[in-house]
C-alpha cells in the first residue's frame, strides 16, 4: 500500500529549456558568414530536443489525469491487485519521462559546451575552423542516440499498454466465469468474455501511454530521415575533399614536366644558335672544297 501512494505521488518537473548561450552565439555566426548547411543542421538537432521536451507537458497531463482516477478507484479486495499493477505502470512511466528528460538536460549541456568551445576556437583562428561544424559538434552521434532512446521508450510505452490488456482480458473472463456459475446453475448456456471497448476506464488508462508511443515512433522516424541526409552530406563532403587531393596531386605531377620541359625561348634560342653555326659553317665549307677541286 505504501508502495501505491509513493507512485501515486511522484512528481515530476514541468520541461524548462535549458538555456544555451554558446550555441546561440555559434548559430549567429553561422548566419552571419552564410553557412547555411551547417546551421540548418544544427537548427534541426535543435529543433527536435525542443519537440521532445515540448511533448512531455502533454504527456505528463494525461499520466496526471490517469493517476487521478486510480486515487478514485475503492480500495476493495477485487481492485487492489488492479490498482496496484496500474498505479506500478503509472510510477514507471514517470520515471521513463524523467529518465528522458534527464538525457536532454546532458545532450543540451554537452552540446553548450562544443559550440562554446568552438566559438573561441573560431576567435582566435578564424573561419578555418568551422570547416567541419557537424563533426564537431557530434551532430549524427547526438542524433543517433536521440533515434536510439526513442525507440526503446516506443517499446516499453507498448509493453506497458500490452500489460494495460492484460489486466483489462483477466477482469473481463473473471466476471464471466463469476456470470456463467450462475448461469449453469441455471441451466443456460455458458457466454464467452466480451471483446475490449474503445473507451471507458482502461482505454483512458492506456492513453498516455498510446500518445508517448506515437510520438516517439514519430521522430524515429524523422530522426532516421535526418541521419541518412546527414551521411550522404558527409559522402558528399568527402568526396569533394578527395577530389581537391587529386587535383592537388595533379598539379604537382604538372609542375614537375613544366620544370623539366624546356621552355619557348629556350627552344628558340637553341634554333638560334644553331643558324647561326650553320652560317658560319657553310663558307668554311665552301673553302675547303675549292681547294679540292686545285688540287
């Protein structure tokens, strides 16, 4: 019992974003040089912390309003084994939204202090060193763990509605054993456990969970989309990055030959000379045969 109310009563704080400073600053230089690849891709891992935060107001509302009505539900012998598994289910799921508000609080403060950094960095070196600003920042790494997380909260969100039904099949086949005692003492036939309905108390228990569900198999999804457009920039930059190599590479082999090419005036000077011993040459020539044909 205990147990219960510690769970009933477990508060969790609203969602505060943290401030950032250093990412602010890092994001208006990015504008102010005309980055726009970079600060898009910042802006966007950004822009998803703010959505996960923003979606544990709505969640916690609703795990509010199932809590209530659990502290409304009498404590008899036939519910107290209900209550206890549901209000175990709602302290859980407490504690997953702080644990996931925990880990936005440490990408927030990690990523503070990359940009910071690279912010001074970028002071006292120049643009040089935003080249890589992704890279820095470990943009795809934060991202794949956002993916990550999410994706195991979608899991345990379907796990604990999966034991929502649960409870929800046994109570229902209970009332219908208890119904078709009575009714074989009768001399009827027996009637099977009617299906779930959608609505009444244990849909409504199961909606918090359904909704943080939702939410995060949403920004899987885009968080993946975002991931691979990431990786294809970073091909694309390497690349770019192996071609201005080879281009490098090219020119020296090109500087190289032109070293030991002989240049345009070397080659007419050579002419040159060579006239002009082909001139004096030729009445020398001329001499030497004169005197031949003397003799």
């Amino acid at each position: 019992m205990n147990t219960e109310k510690n769970q009933d009563n477990i508060k969790i704080d609203m969602p505060e974003q943290e401030q950032m400073p250093g990412m602010e600053e890092l994001l208006k230089i990015l504008i102010d040089l005309n980055m726009s690849q970079s600060q898009q891709s910042v802006s966007l891992l950004m822009n998803y912390m703010n959505d996960v935060e923003d979606n544990f107001f709505t969640v916690l509302q609703e795990l509010d309003a199932v809590k209530e009505q659990l502290a409304n539900i009498q404590n008899t012998p036939q519910t107290k084994e209900t209550r206890h598994t549901l209000s175990e289910l709602a302290g859980k799921m407490g504690e997953r939204v702080a644990s996931l508000q925990g880990q936005m609080k440490e990408w927030r403060a990690d990523l503070n202090g990359k940009a910071t950094q690279l912010v001074q960095n970028f002071k006292e070196r120049g643009v040089e060193v935003l080249n890589n600003v992704c890279g820095f920042l470990g943009i795809k790494d934060t991202l794949m763990q956002m993916k990550e997380s999410l994706s195991a909260h979608a899991q345990q969100m379907q796990g604990s509605m999966d034991k929502i039904d649960q409870v929800s099949q046994e109570l229902r086949e209970a009332s219908t054993h208890v119904k078709n005692v009575g009714r074989a003492m009768a001399g009827k036939e027996a009637q099977k456990s009617p299906e779930a309905k959608e609505s009444g108390f244990f849909y409504q228990m199961k909606r918090p969970y359904q909704s943080m569900k939702n939410f995060c198999e949403k920004q899987t999804e885009k968080l993946s989309k975002s991931i691979e457009s990431l990786e294809r920039m970073e091909q694309s930059a390497d690349q770019s990055v192996a071609r201005r190599v080879e281009q490098k590479e090219e020119q020296k082999v090109q500087q190289k030959q032109d070293v030991n090419k002989p240049s345009i005036m070397e080659k007419l000077q050579d002419l040159k000379e060579k006239q002009e011993s082909q001139t004096k040459a030729a009445p020398m020539a001329e001499k030497v045969k004169t005197q031949e044909n003397a003799l």
